[in-house]
C-alpha cells in the first residue's frame, strides 16, 4: 500500500462518525479552569530558602544503562545482555571558577575532574549458554552471583564485595542474619523457603539438590523465558536494581573503610540518583531495605551531631513530570508542591480512585516533589521518605506529603538551583553527567558492542 494509501485511510477513520460519537462519550484530562486552576495551585507553597543553608562538598551521582547486542546477524535470537553503572564524583568547591557564567556547560563541568569509575556487568541473554550450564535460567543465574561476587571495593576483603551489600540490604528486610538469606522459592524444584549462606563453597537445595545462589533472592530469572527471541525485561530490571544496590555499597563502604570519620564523610556527601527512588518488578521488596537503611545511617548522624546524609532522585521521565509540563505555564516560580495521593489521584492519574494503602507501597522510598524554579524551569524530584517503615500505614499515607517533615527542603532547592543548566530543561548537571559516562548508547555505542560480541565469539 502506498503512502497516499495509508494516509487515505487514516483520514476515512478520522471522519467516522462512530469515531466521533466515541470520542464524545470518553471523559479524558483537558485544560484546567479557572476554578480547578484554583485548587490545583493550592496544592503548591510558596518558597522562601534561606541563603545561608549549605549543601555538601561532596556530590556523588549513580545512573546505569543496558543494551541486549547481538551475537552474529545471521544466527537469529542470540543475544547477550549488557548493563553499565556509573559512580560520577563532582566536588562543589572545583567548581567555584564557573559560578558568573550565564549557565553552567555540564561537559565544562566534566573537564575539571576526572574521578568517575563504572561497572559493567555481561550477562547471557536470549539462545545462549554459560560455561556449562544447561538453560538460559540457569546461566543467567550463574553469572549474575559470579559478578556480584567479583566486584569489590578493596579485592583483598570480601566484606567488600557488591554481594555482601546484598546480604546487609536482605537482613534489614525482616532482621534475618545479615549473613543469611532466605529464597522464597528454589528457582528449580520450587521448595519454599529455602536458606543459602554468605559462604564460598557451593550450596545446593535439599529438596532437589540443584544449585542455589544468593544473588537468586533478585528473582530476576523468574523474567527469562528460555524460548523468547530477546530477555530484555531481566535486564530492565536488573538496570534498575543495581543503582540502589550501588548506593548502598557505596554508603555500606564508606562506613566500613572510614569506621573513625565516616560521620564527616556521610554529612558532607549528597548522592544524586537518575531515575527514582524506588525498586520495580522481582526486585521490588528491597525498597523496604533501602529505607530502612537510609533512615538508620541518618539517625546516626543526627544522635552524633552531624547533618544528615542527602539523597536525591532526579526524574527524567514519569508521569509526574508530563503533568507538571502540562501545567508549567499556569504555576508560580519559585513554588513546590509534596505530591499526596490526593493530587496523584485526582490530577496526575485523573480521576483515579485512590488506593487503599498508599502509592508505591511495595516500590517507592522516596517522595515525589514538584518544582517549578525562579526561572521559570519544571523540576521533578525525589527524597527519602523521614520513617523508617510503612508500617503505620494510614499515618505514613497523610505524613509523606507533609512539607514540613522534610527538614532538609532548602538545601535540597539551593542544590538544584545551583546545578541547573539552561542546557537541560528537567534535569541537573551531575545527573547529566552520570548518565553521560553510563549510557551505552554513546559510550561505547550499541553498534559497538555488537561487534565486540561477534569478535570475542569470533563469528564475524
């Protein structure tokens, strides 16, 4: 069929009257009025930072990326998985020479340090196996727990190793031994229930005698399908996962190695996240971890003297973000709204009838924000929540949207006042830096990486 086809007929639907009765019938988000225009902006607080607050030296941004590549064009469906996390450091006092330009060029930004470090992880994707593992499952599983295991911060000490943080982030869950962890089921047999141990030898099920791993507590290879042409959604996941689970090392390590000053470290460090705080998919009980974590180290802080630790989660692309550009030109500058289930509800999500917990229960440890800068610019941010649990559920759901719990707002506004860039409308430069050195995409380049995967395998 023909361009002139194609367009022909999209223009006949376009002009049926059907169409047009349907559409009539369909309730659906449209401009605002004056009077909704009224209740939504009274969901928003003026701003008034003070000056004198004072944000870390140390800013510390995490952003990953994956990419599937191809083994050999000829042969289809056989793929092996890539994903890229970076650790981008950016030190505040570097970039005093800067400070009276008109806005800050994050790649000028870039030239001033050199201290970034990234991992990448290589997993067997669709129609291919590892070593001598006889599935696709299981070769996942096998390489997954062997990096895990493999990167450390010192390589002389096993305490440091990303599996380890693992095991920490685990006991906080439900207060297991921190080195214990208990598989809901054996990813084999299916025996519920099952414990594998923070140990080197090899454990097996004892139901079915098929080995275990304790990176199997992810569940990430409940998502492989072993006829699938591609296993994206693993690696979605797993891309995901590993920028929290590298937040946490990195805080676990700096605690670890530093057990004299840490507090020093921690209270002059901000980690900035791309994306937002929170787990998706099989993943997704370790949020509970993370807050738990995160709520832990500040209380520490707080009880010795210190400024809390700031976290931040920069949001790119949600559905929060889409509606706060949709309403930009009707909101004031320099305004803020904590974003409640109320206004998700009845606004971002139009009309949807609001859940009976809260939302993000089993996914988010970080509250969404809204705000809209003296420049005029839309940013869409996350911060932890100020509790340690969700276990008081109702008063969580009222409290997390409660400004005032949030005793750390100003430095957090000064922090994306002083990283914007008229470059990047919804974004900050560290966070734009971070996804520069950890994109595959550009660096090395998907096309890249295909070929390295058929010269390695020497298919070409």
């Amino acid at each position: 069929m023909s361009n002139f086809d194609g367009q022909a007929g999209f223009l006949e639907i376009t002009k049926n009257i059907e169409v047009a009765e349907f559409l009539k019938s369909c309730q659906f988000m449209h401009e605002p009025n004056d009077n909704e225009l009224e209740k939504i902006k009274s969901y928003f607080n003026d701003l008034h930072i003070n000056e004198s607050e004072i944000y870390p030296n140390n800013i510390i941004a995490i952003a990953s990326d994956h990419y599937e590549a191809k083994v050999r064009d000829d042969i289809p469906f056989t793929n092996v998985g890539y994903i890229k996390v970076s650790n981008f450091l950016l030190r505040k006092n570097r970039i005093t020479s800067l400070e009276n330009r008109r806005f800050l060029d994050p790649f000028e930004v870039a030239r001033l340090q050199k201290e970034k470090e990234a991992y990448t992880f290589i997993l067997p994707s669709s129609n291919m196996l590892y070593k001598d593992e006889k599935t696709v499952t299981d070769s996942f599983r096998l390489r997954l727990y062997e990096m895990l295991k493999s990167y450390k911060t010192d390589e002389a000490n096993e305490e440091t190793s990303l599996l380890a943080t693992l095991f920490y982030l685990n006991s906080l869950k439900n207060g297991e031994n921190p080195n214990i962890i208990t598989l809901s089921r054996c990813p084999s047999c299916k025996a519920k229930n099952v414990k594998v141990f923070n140990v080197n030898e090899k454990q097996f099920c004892k139901e079915c005698h098929c080995i275990l791993y304790p990176s199997d507590v992810l569940r990430l290879w409940e998502e492989i399908n072993e006829d699938s042409a591609s296993n994206i959604s693993p690696l979605t996941r797993f891309d995901n996962f590993i920028k929290h689970l590298l937040l946490a090392h990195n805080i676990r390590m700096i605690k670890l190695l530093n057990s004299e000053n840490y507090r020093t470290i921690l209270s002059d460090s901000i980690f900035v996240i791309n994306g937002s705080l929170a787990i998706y998919g099989t993943p997704a009980s370790f949020y509970s971890s993370m807050q738990k974590f995160i709520y832990d180290i500040n209380k520490d802080l707080e009880d010795h003297g210190f400024n809390r630790l700031m976290i931040i989660g920069i949001v790119e692309s949600s559905s929060v973000l889409s509606y706060a550009n949709f309403l930009n030109k009707h909101l004031l500058n320099s305004t803020i709204c904590c974003v409640s289930d109320e206004f998700r509800a009845k606004y971002i999500d139009y009309h949807k009838i609001e859940s009976g917990t809260t939302f993000g229960n089993e996914t988010f440890y970080g509250q969404d924000f809204i705000y809209k800068n003296s420049k005029g610019k839309i940013k869409v941010f996350q911060i932890p929540y100020p509790y340690r649990d969700k276990s008081n559920l109702q008063v969580f759901k009222n409290e997390k949207s409660n400004i005032k719990n949030y005793k750390d707002l100003d430095r957090y506004i000064k922090f994306l006042d002083d990283f914007d860039s008229d470059m990047f409308s919804n974004s900050i430069i560290p966070a734009v830096l971070s996804k520069k050195y950890s994109i595959i995409n550009m660096q090395p380049g998907s096309d890249v990486l295909n070929l390295i995967s058929k010269n390695l395998l020497g298919k070409i």
